[in-house]
C-alpha cells in the first residue's frame, strides 16, 4: 500500500469533473462541504488584468427607515450615513438591502430615503432585502434619479461604472427563505475594474449545514473573484472574509452598541488588499 496520496490522479480528473454536465446535478447530492470540488479554481479566476486606479466606497445596511422600534433614530443615522459618505468624497455608494423596514412604510419615508440618496456626488449601488423586497414592486427607485441603481433581477446583474473603474454584481430578491441564495450565480466581472458582489443573506461557516433563509455560505464567499464582498442582514459589523476573499458585513447605522451603528469604508488600491475602515455614526 502507498504511504501517501498521489494528487496527480486529481490533477487529471479535476478537468473533466468540472466540465462534466452532471456535476451540478452530483454537487446537489454530496454534502454542502465538498461543494468546493466542482468549482473552477479561484485563484486562477482572479487573475487577468488589474485595475489601475483607487477606489473608495462607502457600505452600508439595514438602515430600516420606517422602523416601528426607532424610526427617529433611523432617520437620524442615515443621514449621518450620507454625511460621511460626503465627507469622505467616496466614488461609489452601496446599500445591501433593507434600506426601508416594511412594505407599507409612508409616502413620506420614501420620500426622505430618496432625497438623502439624492445628497450624494457617487452613484448608490442598491439591493432588496427580506424587508423591502415588496415594497420595491410598487416603487421604481430607479426612476427619480439617474445617480440611483437598484438591481432587482433575481438573477442578478452587473453594472459598470467606467468612471469609477469598478464593476458590481447583485440581484432581487424574490422571497426570503432556505433555498434561496443571494451569492449565487456571480460572474467573473470584467478584467481592469474593481469587481464588487453585494449580497443580503445569513452567513454561514463551512462547519455548518445552512438552515436559515438566504444562506450564504463561506465556501461561496472564498470561489468569488471579487475584491470586495458587501454583505447585509446582519445588524453588527462583521467580518466574514474567506480563501483571499474580503467580505464584511457593515452592520446597521441605526441601532446602537459596540458592534452597532457604524458603516464600512472600503479603499481599494493597486496591488493592495482591500482597507476596511469602520466608522461610528454614533458618539
Ligand atoms: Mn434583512
């Protein structure tokens, strides 16, 4: 009996498992821990062109405006949101879901959220949350500002800001429960720009077996050839960074505490991994 494993069987099987079409069919029958078998290398996904410029960009959310429990505070702290986002003259803006509380918040709520958003000198990169998603089929957010991009598809999509060199990915909601899975389906972004996924969902380590809705689990975090990873739906700071991959949640402006009420400044530098800075919005 050999004493060792040869990994050059795998060098040569690996190709064909990947390319093999029954994989996804077989990867849904093993257990979630060796989903990592049938996916492309990450490493080798990540290469290609790099971007040449800085960025920075301010992430931020479940702000729940409209809030039953504190609806003042929320109002307050997204407002300081913007405020530091002006201070800090960011290039780009992101909110991952539950911006607003419910689906029956007042005229008035959306009326704030939007012109708050629309103090800002960066585009806002916006998805649902578990939250807002309703709200979001009787209200075009996109349509009463340019500056304002809400990606609504359940697919997701990709947008491009050639100004700012970098390329975000994210997707609708369509409703909130186990076998949905907000980082899903993420492409490889294009080659020179930042590549960004914003993702609301419930993070869960690779131990563990997902049984919450909106699983996102840190194997699909550590296979994404992304350089940032905005995460919502949890209301504290949180680092979930996985295989190179920075991935965070911000946590929610509005509540306070010690991991509560602050926002992620994200820079984003040449040859550099990924700066993220937390900021209080509260003394
Ligand atoms: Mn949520």
């Amino acid at each position: 009996m050999p004493s060792h494993v040869d990994f050059s069987y795998w060098d040569q099987w690996k190709p064909l498992l990947v390319a093999n079409p029954l994989v996804p069919l077989a990867r849904h029958t093993l257990h979630a821990g060796l989903d990592w078998l049938a996916m492309p290398d990450a490493k080798e996904r990540r290469k290609g062109a790099k971007p040449l410029n800085s960025l920075r960009l301010l992430h931020t959310s479940d702000v729940h405006l409209g809030s039953d429990y504190w609806p003042e505070q929320a109002t307050e702290a997204f407002k300081r949101v913007v405020d530091v986002a002006l201070a800090r003259r960011v290039d780009l803006f992101i909110l991952a879901g539950d911006f607003f509380d419910h689906g029956r918040v007042h005229q008035d709520v959306i009326d704030f959220g939007l012109a708050q958003l629309g103090r800002l000198q960066a585009p806002a990169v916006l998805i649902p949350g578990n939250h807002d998603l309703y709200l979001y089929q009787r209200l075009d957010l996109n349509a009463p500002s340019k500056g304002i991009h809400l990606i609504q598809e359940y697919q997701g999509r990709e947008l491009v800001f050639e100004e700012q060199g970098v390329a975000v990915w994210g997707k609708g909601m369509e409703d909130h429960h186990p076998k949905n899975y907000p980082l899903r389906g993420v492409p490889d972004l294009p080659d020179g720009l930042w590549r960004v996924a914003v993702a609301h969902g419930h993070y869960v380590p690779a131990a563990e077996t997902p049984d919450r809705s909106s699983p996102i689990k840190e194997q699909e975090i550590a296979a994404l050839a992304c350089d940032y990873v905005a995460l919502g739906h949890w209301h504290h700071f949180f680092d979930a960074s996985s295989g190179g991959v920075t991935a965070f949640y911000s946590g929610s402006p509005s509540e306070k505490g010690e991991i509560q009420g602050s926002v992620n400044l994200v820079t984003l530098e040449p040859g550099k991994a990924a700066q993220v800075q937390r900021i209080r919005i509260w003394d």
